[in-house]
C-alpha cells in the first residue's frame, strides 16, 4: 500500500507540475481579443496556495512573466501537494 500510495502522490504532483506548466506558457502567449482580457490570472490561480500568502502577509508579487518566480511557485505548490497527498495517505491508513 504504501508504495501505490508513493507511486499515486508522485503521479498527482506530475500531473499537476505538467498543468501549471500549460497554464504559464498558455498565459504568456498573445490573447486573440478575450474579453476581458486578464493577464497574470491563470498563472495567480494555479501557484494560489504560494501566490497569495507572499502578497497577503509578505508583499511581494510574483512576476509571472519571469522564469525564476514561476519556476519557485510552481515546485513550491507541487511540494505542498504532495506533502498534502501523503498526510492524507498516512491519516486515512490508519
């Protein structure tokens, strides 16, 4: 069980670092007339759990064009969830 477990959280966090990867390439490509047109949000929304604690408590915004800011909020929210998978694994084992 506890490798299924292991091998289902690791599957979860790739999946989810694949998505959020889209999501920023998606974001910094040139909108054909969306209305309204929103840049920066689907970015916001799927680094939420890192993005809105910086800029509530600390801030700082993240740069979402930048490389380096994604690249640290998208592994920070992947270890969240996977930290997250396991606790839940671990609580519901027992």
């Amino acid at each position: 069980m506890n490798f299924f477990t292991n091998r289902l959280a690791l599957l979860l966090t790739g999946l989810y670092i694949a998505f959020a990867l889209w999501v920023v390439r998606d974001s910094r490509l040139p909108s054909t007339g969306a209305w309204p047109p929103l840049p920066g949000l689907g970015p916001f929304l799927i680094t939420f759990p890192i993005s809105a604690p910086l800029e509530a408590l600390l801030r700082i915004r993240l740069d979402h064009r930048s490389n380096l800011h994604m690249a640290f909020a998208i592994s920070s929210t992947s270890l969240l969830l996977y930290s997250l998978i396991r606790l839940l694994q671990r609580f519901f084992s027992r």
